[in-house]
C-alpha cells in the first residue's frame, strides 16, 4: 500500500539549470548539448534512487507497526508538498532572473485547463482501485500493474507520435516479461485466475495511469521554454484540489474526529518527503527524457530495491528474481541498441 | 530420465535428397537454392516435433507404470537401430547412384579417428550424470541443465569460428533465461542452494555436451559433400561400442539375469524408435545449419511439449510458463532480427 503511485514535479535541482533553451551559438552548442545530457542523466538517477527508497520506507514503516495514519490524507500532503518545493524553486529563480514569459505564474484558461487532466485520471484510477480488490488478491494485483508498461508504450506511440524500432518493442514487451518473472513467488499464479471483470478493471487502470503520463509528457513538453516549476505548480494545484475532494468523499468522518495529521511519524513524514520528491523527479524526467525512460527507471528501481532490501533486512533472492534481472538487463541493453538501428 | 540426451544421425528422410552438392549451373541455383533451405526447414521442423514428442512418451510410459527396463541397454538399442536406419539409407543411394567417394562407407584412419570422440564425451557426461545427484536434487538438475544453452553458445564462437551479433548475443541469455523461467515451479529455488561441487560437475557436463555437439558439427561439415549417412554410421558405431562397454562395467549382472530386452514394452520400442529419430534429425540439423539452431529447435519443442501434456494429461500452465514463453518467443524475434545487423 503505497501512498501514491505515480505523480508529478521539480525543485531546487532546478537551481542547477541557467535559462535552459538559450539559442545557443555554434560554439557553445557542444557544452550546452552536455549540460543538457548531464541534467537529464541527472533526473533519470534522482528518480531510480527515490523510487528504490520508497519501497524500504513502506517496509520499514510496516515494520515499525501497523499503518495508523490516512492514506488520503498523505496524498494531499505529498502534493501540498510538491507545490510548496514549486514555488520556492521559482522564487529562487525569480529573484536570480526577473520575471519572464516564460517563468512567470500567471496563465491563460487555454493553457492551464489541460493541467487537471492528469489529476482526474490519477484519482479515477486510484479510486478504482479501491473496487479491483473485490476480484484480484494483492500479490496478483502487483503482478496485473506490470500491465501498465504495455499501456504506456502503446499509448506513447499512439498519442506523441515517436517511433519505437522493432527492437525497441522487442526489448520493451521484454521489460515487462522481465519486472512479472522478478516479482513471481508462490502466490503469482493466482493472477492468471483474475475472474474477466478483474482483468477489465486491471486494463483499464494501467490504460488511465499510462494515459495520465503521457498526457503530463505531451502538456510539459507542449512549450519546452516554459519553466518546468510553473508546469509543476498548476499540476500539483489541481492534484491538491482532487485530493481534497477525495478527503470530503471518503475519509471525511476519520479525518475530522481524528485530526489531519493524526498517526503521522517520523517514519510517514520520510515517505512524504520521498514521494514528494520522485513526484518531482518523474516531471522532469518527463520535460527532460519520456515516458520510456521514466518506465525503464521505475523498473530498474524495483530491482534495486529488491537487492537493498535483502541486505538490509535479509530478504532472500529468488531465482525467478535472477532471471527477471537478466531480462531487464538484456531489456536495457536491446533498448539503446535499437535506438541505432531505427 | 529420458533415456539419452542428446545422439546424432539421418534416415530415409534422405531419400529427399539427391546429390547434395551438386556444381549449379547459374540457371539451376535458385531452384537449388530453395531446394537446400526446403530440407534445412524440414529437418528443424522434424527435430522440434520429435523432440516435443520424446517428453509425451516419458509421461506417458510413467503413467502407464515404473520403468522396468535398464536404461543402458535402451541407450544401445537407440544407437544399435540409428546405426540400422543409416544403413538402410545408404542401401537405397547405392543401388540408386552407385558406390562413389562420398557414399562408400569405407573410409581412412584419418576420417574416423575423429569419430568416437563425441560418443566418449557424451558418455562421460551420462556417467557424470550419476554422481552429480549426490549434490543436486532432480528438479534443481532440470534448472541447472539450462547452462547448455550457454555453454554451445560460447564453445561455437569459439571453435567454429563463427560470429553471433550483440542482438543475437542477447537472444541467446534470453533463451537461457525464458527456457529456465518456462520450468520454474516452487522447488526450482532449490537450484540456487546447490553447492560449490554441484555448481562444478554442473558446469563441466553443460560444457562436455557442448563441446560434444560443436565437436558433432565440424566433423559433419569438415567434408560438405560426404554422405550424412556414412558419417552417422560412423558416428553411431562408435556409440553402440561406448554403450556395451557402460552395459559391462554398470548393469552387467542385472543385464545377464533378465536379459537384455527385460521389461520393454510397447511404449518403450516407441520411445526407443523416437529417440534414434530425433538422434537423426540433430544429426541432419548439425549438417544443414548448426548448433545454434538445434538449442533453438530443442528450447521450442521444450515449450511445445508442455502446452501439448496441457491438452493431453490436463497439467496446467503456470504464469512462470507464460513468460517464458514470450521471452523465448522475442529471443528467437531477435535472433532473427539481429542476422541483418550483424
């Protein structure tokens, strides 16, 4: 039970980028080529790392006790969060550049009524997913998200209209047969007994969330100029707003004789904190790289954590995990391969 | 415990063929051409079928009750009739073409001194087999069998030469990794606890009856024109003379008092007429393509057999099979794929 899955923004790593599409004349066109490949590398490792430590602050909040705190609630935190980071990214920026068409707050209804989108697929889904557990298990739940890989490539080809080569989709139908084999156990099997209207409520999840990124991919990359932290505030606006709705619908009663915060550790304000921050990783990686990259990273971050959590609390390896590593590895390797033969 | 793993020859099949090298005229070559690659296909496919079928006869002769037989005289036999059907072969191109050099069974020191060497190193490695389950329990052997695919990969860009592309490289570990994941069942973590000397006499089988199949193609295709037929009997009078000596030094006294058709039934006369087949036809895939093809023809007749005991016996296809299967599937894609790129 994670808080959330996948969301969005960025932050003072925004103070290492000096006014990021300058035209750039010949001769400073080579460091600028590299400066824009070391921040990309840069968001891609930010996010693999935040999203391999949240799986241990999950298990590690477990560990310390039962969850006690309001899921929703911390949703509404890590999105409050992330517009908080926004803003004082931007301030900063402000403060070193003047205001600009391009990093200024204010906005036209054209341009900012594509931003709840992304927020109202992210809720549909995770509200459906409340009603998935009446048809699939939890273990066979984690096996049917994989399908979300499949989801975002098909919907990246149909929708931004980039080309994957042959061997691009290869390695991609890879990366998923390769994170399912990772995460087998004894219980997998199960998924294959997922009744048709749990399979539909599986599809049509990882089609939301596949289509909440790669709409956040097309609107971010819609105007490259704009600064990155403005994208991010009116994004995260309107995931408070939908959050906030969510807290009336469902947890209204709990959360007002309870309090907001009630439950809340050191531990639960860590996971907000690294929530917040891949939220913010995933924008970038979405303005800087693509959907792919983000879907290889996250991938790749499963596996980490997998081997981080066996030192740590001595989990064991299993062989599929082995196999499902060697697939992704071979994935990862087919994937840049491929890029070369277009 | 199928009764032999991996022999080698061909049968009537190469009634097909007349003349295999012929000098083409420019205006027959395409026609020749077609005609090559018609029987290249046609023994792939013979193999994958044959192979496929091997496992449905052990399950089957299980279900039908114990094994009664010795499996060393079922090995003879095997060689004993492969040796039989090259000979009926060569009967027919004789009476059809003549005794030429290249159909005359006769043959120099030099020829034949390379012959019993794969039969040795097949026998060493059967032998081997016995010891290696005082470390290895026999669903781990079944896991660990899979380092074949790895190791004839690995001895046939060695000794023959030949170059694999990077993609056709990253097939191959997918191969080995989808046939490996198409066998996971819950005992397979057993294969990861095997120990140091397991791991060794593991490792030195894979890389015996790699060595033994690469060995198998540079004598076949050292001299193109020289009939098949008189190179498998050849080949398999050598494995006849091997067997009886395994029969006197492991199964003598229990040969001596049952006698040494004790315990065949009809399924077995089946299993024993299968197996000289498929011999044959990895024989005849070793002449006409190599041994990349035969991992590749025998990693599919793998996957084939078990959706075929599905349908037959009603087992059930795990999910663990499932991915295999497309890992397979995508490895022999790219296998393809990767020829062009090379």
């Amino acid at each position: 039970m994670n808080i959330m899955d996948e969301n969005i923004t960025e932050t003072d790593i925004e103070a290492l980028e000096r006014k990021p599409f300058l035209v750039a004349t010949t001769s400073s066109s080579a460091i600028m080529t590299n400066k824009l490949n070391f921040r990309k590398y840069f968001v891609i490792a930010a996010l693999t790392v935040l999203t391999s430590s949240q799986a241990i602050f999950i298990v590690w909040s477990k560990r310390a006790g039962k969850y006690e705190y309001s899921v929703i609630t911390a949703n509404f935190s890590v999105e409050a969060l992330k517009c908080v980071l926004s803003l004082v990214a931007l301030f900063k920026i402000w403060r070193r550049d003047g205001i600009t068409q391009d990093n200024k707050l204010s906005t036209s209804f054209d341009e900012v009524i594509l931003y709840p989108i992304p927020a109202m697929l992210y809720l549909i889904k995770n509200l459906l997913q409340y009603y998935i557990f009446a048809y699939v298990d939890a273990p066979a739940y984690q096996i049917l998200k994989n399908l979300n890989i499949i989801s975002t490539g098909v919907l990246y080809r149909l929708f931004l209209k980039k080309n994957l080569s042959a061997i691009q989709w290869a390695a991609f139908i890879l990366l998923c047969a390769g994170c399912t084999t990772a995460q087998l156990d004894t219980s997998s099997d199960r998924a294959l007994q997922t009744p048709l209207q749990g399979w539909i409520m599986a599809i049509v999840m990882a089609l939301l969330s596949g289509f909440a990124g790669v709409y956040t991919e097309a609107i971010i990359k819609k105007r490259p100029s704009r600064n990155i932290n403005v994208q991010n505030f009116w994004l995260y606006i309107f995931g408070m707003i939908f959050n906030l709705g969510a807290i009336f619908i469902q947890d209204f009663d709990d959360v007002f004789s309870n309090g907001f915060f009630h439950g809340y550790s050191f531990i639960i304000v860590c996971m907000i904190l690294n929530h917040a921050l891949s939220g913010i990783a995933v924008s970038m990686v979405m303005k800087y790289a693509d959907n792919i990259v983000k879907v290889y990273s996250t991938s790749v971050a499963m596996l980490l954590t997998a081997i981080l959590l066996k030192f740590l609390f001595g989990f064991h390896l299993s062989l599929s995990f082995l196999l499902g590593f060697t697939v992704v590895s071979v994935s990862i390797y087919l994937h840049r391969a491929g890029s070369s033969s277009k």
